[in-house]
C-alpha cells in the first residue's frame, strides 16, 4: 500500500476479501503490474500500478497499518 498522493510506501495488508472481489482483485493485478517502490526488495510481492483506491482496518493510534487487512478496493476516478 502507498500514501494517496505521495506514492511513499505505507505497508501490506491482508486480503480478506470475498471470492468474486479477490477475483476482481486478481484480475486487476494481472491487467495492470507495476514495478516496485524506489528500494523495496521484496521479491515474493506483485505490485500494482497505482489507480485502485482500498478501504483498509488496522489497528488504532498507530502511524503505519498494523495488522492490517483490505475490506474494499474501487478504481481511482
């Protein structure tokens, strides 16, 4: 995930997503790769470009999303 605006990279988050959303998840990722934030190796990680918008929980009064999971994702408009 990365800051709205910035682009800077804020952290991951788990998909809890339904099946038809995380096929719709899916199938955007594969549509639309991206290539990594500036001096993030993480090797295992399918980046996307940017243009999805996610509504996320995470625990409160923290700076960066801990334990954090997607609950919605909508295309940037």
């Amino acid at each position: 995930m990365a800051e709205r605006g910035t682009g800077r990279y804020v952290g991951s988050a788990f998909i809890t997503l339904n099946r038809e959303m995380r096929e719709r998840l899916w199938q955007r990722v594969q549509e639309a790769p991206g290539s990594p934030p500036k001096g993030m190796k993480r090797p295992a990680t399918q980046w996307v470009k940017p243009g999805l918008i996610g509504r996320v929980k995470h625990l409160r009064g923290e700076e960066d999303p801990r334990h954090a999971s997607l609950q919605d994702f909508r295309e940037e408009e």
